[in-house]
C-alpha cells in the first residue's frame, strides 16, 4: 500500500513509525491520538473466516484521525449498521507522550456487546480521560456473530479472540513508539469484552502479551464444539447452505448478522437441544474447542494457567435489571417467568427449591433478577477470582453497588453502568443515560475513583485495597461512599460454590 508523504509533522498532527509504516495521528485535549490503524488484514475475500493474517506495509504516510469501519453486527441493541469498508481489524490509540523513552502503563480495552455487537469508536469508548490519567489506551475491533464465533467446518474456532490476539501482538510489537511499555500491558473489558478477558487468560497464544487483566462483568456462556456447531448448522439452514467455509463465504459479511438475530429471536425452540442460553438469547461466544481455548477460563485458572497475570475482576450488583427493562418484564415478573428461570438456571437439580429458601422474603421478581443476575454474570465473576487464587495467582474483586440516577432510577447498579464510569464519558453515549443530566458530582467523584483504581492497577498492580482470598473474601464495594467488606452476596455465593460452569453442552442430539 503505497501512500503519499504529506507536509512535515507538526506538534498538531504527531507522527509515529510503527512495524508497518509511518502514522500520522491529531492532538486532542493535550493527548496524541491515533485512529483506524489496522493491525490486521482485512478478513475478507480469500482471507474470510481465516485467522488474523499480518498488515502489510504502506510507504509514506498513513493518516490515522479516523475510525475504521465497525465489523458487521446484531442490530438487536441498536448497534451501528454502517458496513462502508471492509477493515473492521483495527484498533485506536491515546497517549499522553508518544515518546519511546516514556514508559507508560498500557490498557487495551476489549468493547463488550453479546459477541454480536460492539464497536470501538463507539462515543462511551473515547480514552480521552483514561488516559488522561497517565497511561497509553488501546480500544480494538474483533469479528463479531457468525464471521468471529459460529463454530464452522474448515475455519479456525474462535477467531473473534484470534483478532484480540493479534491486536495484542500489535501492542507488543509497536506501543514503544507511542510512549507505551510493552512489558506493563493490561487487557481489560466488559460483559462480552470481559468474557474475552477470562478467555484470553486461558488461551496458550496469549501467554505472555499482558501482565495484568481487568474482566468486569464476565459472563459464564462458554460453549462446547458440539453445541456451537449445531448453533451453526441452525444459522445455516436459515440461509438454505450447508455450515462450511465455502457455503458461508457466498454470503455477504452485511447479511450475516440479520441471520444471527433471526436465530436469537426464535431460540425457545430449540429449548431441549440447546437449554439456558434460549432464556437469555446468546447464539455466539467463546468455544472451548480444546486448541484455541484449551479450557474454560474457571477450569484453566484452577489449574495456574494465569498465575503470573494479576487479575482485577467484579460485577455490578443489579446485573439483570437493564435486561429486563429491554425485555419489557421489568416491574412485572410473573411468578410463572421466575419458576422457568430458576428451574432452568438455579444450580443443581434441586436449585429451585435452595433459592427460594436461601431468600424467603424474596417476592418473584426479586428472584427471578437475582438467579439471572447469579447464573449470567455475577458468580462467573466471583468464581475467576476464586480459579485465580487455586491455582497460585493474585487477585481483587469489586462491586459496583452504587444505584443509576438515570432513567428515574429503576435500573439500580446496572450492566452497563461501570463503562461511563471507568472511561469518565459520563454525558456522552447510551450508557451516559444512566448517569443522569447533568452528572452530580457524587457521580464525577465515583468515576475519578474508579478511574484512578484501574490506572494504578495497570501501573503497578495495586488497585488500592486488599487482595481477594479464601478466608476474609474482601472485596471493594463502589458506592457513595466507597468501602472495603467481605464479598456482600454470600448467599449466592453459597448456593452457586459447587457449580463449575462447564462449557454447555448440546442437550440432545
């Protein structure tokens, strides 16, 4: 790729020499910022649904002041349908000092969105204050839906984690020449980014491209080869072709999330075959294929696999509420929607029965909130920190508990609500709704908070309370004020100890 040299750099527009070529970025708020850079190939053509091939080399210049095009995604939560261009492989840098000698800690953010959706130049993803606060942020595009999960014959599993890897093996490779030290890299994300977080620290190809991770809001859907395939082989024949590469790649990258949304609207009918992930609609995520993702991150954990890797983990305290309110159930449960959820979701055969007597004051909706917001994301959480300090490793959990003014507060400390504030874009993007207009300073004072845990965890491993153990279970709840307790849902806890979260199964065949 031949491009033409332009006027000399300027303190405004700073210029760095990366492996691939020369960029040219823009000054914003003090800060050098690059965009679109493209850390990957193109997936498309002869390279579709192939794992992450090398960039090529450009001559000259590249400007880098825009975002790249969004991979194709689920239009289900209102993501982008934008398809102009087919580079969705890159990433996005922020630096306060893209000097070589500067040494800066480094943050690659993984953007979350159901393994269907998500897109780094979302306006909740701007770095701007992050790294206001002294570290080099990274935010990526990686393939989402059937061209990064669907388990397909002929094509490597997972290659929506091959693309993390590769964004990580950028980093390594280049961040020095943005001030970056590639010896100090933390990997960090929410829901479906903090899922990629578990997986990568489980992954043999990611060993060694991050010292420390940040997973918020980790989800425990992990599937199985033989489950994936058959999710597969449903979005196939709705497309009338058969689950391979070739069959696949004669359809058009734009029409494929339409597919997956297809399946995730009617997946109740496939109940019997393919169980808790038809309650809460989740077609695509992480397969523990036994190569790629050897093991679940809970079992590879266990077993030291991140050992060296310090882990900062937690959850909000509401999970459930914000998917209750897009699914029109929020205020009025039924006590027959609450009996299906726990039967279906509730640990061990008996479940059911444990939760409603773990929380005897609970009415039905309480429940119903509690064991979706248990099986979904809290105790996956709680459980990696847990595999984490088996196996050897060092970890700390928190609890967002802190309730959302926004929306006449209904939603409570949310999903979601941890994104505004960690990234301090707090009246910018749809999260931003959940803060409220104007921000309080009670909320610009969490946030300030928040921000500066992850930054100095990042820095120098130490988010500012104690480590996470078997004994005390401390963990810092982000409120206003903000505490240190023991771990707030021992209940829960309790009831899901025993629970492993395999990767699940294909019920029947």
């Amino acid at each position: 790729m031949a491009l033409t040299a332009s006027s000399k750099p300027s303190e405004s527009e700073p210029e760095v020499g990366t492996a691939a070529g020369v960029l040219r970025g823009g000054r914003e708020a003090g800060l050098a910022v690059f965009r679109g850079i493209p850390f990957a190939e193109p997936p498309v053509g002869a390279l579709r649904f192939a794992a992450p091939q090398p960039v090529r080399s450009w001559d000259g210049v590249r400007p880098a002041v825009a975002y790249g095009p969004p991979p194709p995604q689920s239009g289900l939560l209102g993501a982008s349908q934008d398809t102009a261009g087919d580079d969705w492989l890159t990433l996005n840098v922020w630096t306060p000092d893209p000097d070589p000698a500067a040494g800066l800690p480094v943050m690659v953010w993984i953007p979350g969105g159901g393994y269907v959706a998500g897109n780094s130049s979302l306006p909740e993803y701007d770095a701007g204050r992050l790294a206001g606060s002294g570290a080099v942020v990274v935010t990526l595009n990686y393939r989402l839906g059937i061209e990064g999960f669907a388990q397909i014959d002929g094509a490597p599993a997972n290659r929506g984690l091959l693309d993390q890897v590769a964004a990580l093996q950028w980093v390594r490779d280049n961040i020095r020449v943005f001030g970056g030290d590639p010896d100090r890299v933390t990997v960090f994300g929410e829901s479906a980014g903090g899922g990629s977080v578990a997986a990568l620290l489980a992954m043999p190809r990611a060993a060694g491209l991050f010292r420390r991770a940040i997973a918020q809001s980790v989800p425990g859907t992990f599937f199985s080869p033989e489950l994936a395939a058959d999710i597969a082989a449903a979005c196939a024949v709705e497309l009338g072709i058969r689950p391979t590469v070739s069959g696949l790649s004669a359809v058009a990258p734009a029409r494929l999330p339409g597919v997956g949304d297809a399946i995730s609207a009617k997946t109740v009918q496939w109940r019997e075959r393919w169980g808790q992930i038809t309650h809460r609609p989740t077609p695509f995520a992480p397969v523990v294929d036994g190569d790629v993702l050897p093991a679940t991150p809970w079992q590879a954990l266990a077993d030291g696999a991140a050992r060296d890797v310090g882990l900062l983990v937690g959850h909000t305290r509401d999970e459930h509420r914000l998917f209750s309110l897009i699914d029109g159930v929020l205020g009025q449960v039924t006590h027959e929607q609450t009996e299906t959820a726990l039967h279906l979701l509730a640990p061990g055969p008996d479940g059911a029965r444990r939760y409603r007597e773990a929380f005897p004051a609970a009415a039905d909706e309480e429940l119903y909130e509690l064991v979706n917001a248990d099986w979904l994301f809290r105790m996956p959480s709680l459980h990696l920190a847990d595999a984490q300090i088996a196996g050897g490793g060092r970890a700390h959990l928190y609890e967002l508990t802190w309730s959302a003014p926004g929306l006449g507060g209904a939603l409570g400390a949310c999903h979601g609500l941890d994104v505004p504030l960690v990234f301090g874009n707090l009246s910018s993007g749809q999260p931003a709704m959940l803060i409220g207009d104007p921000p309080s300073p009670a909320a610009e004072e969490l946030s300030a908070q928040i921000r500066r845990a992850w930054t100095a965890f990042a820095a120098h491993g130490d988010p500012g309370w104690p480590a996470y153990d078997a004994d005390h279970r401390l963990a810092q709840l982000f409120d206003t004020p903000s505490m240190v307790t023991a771990y707030p849902e021992e209940t829960s806890r309790l009831l899901w100890q025993d629970h492993t979260f395999p990767a699940l199964p294909l019920l029947a065949r």
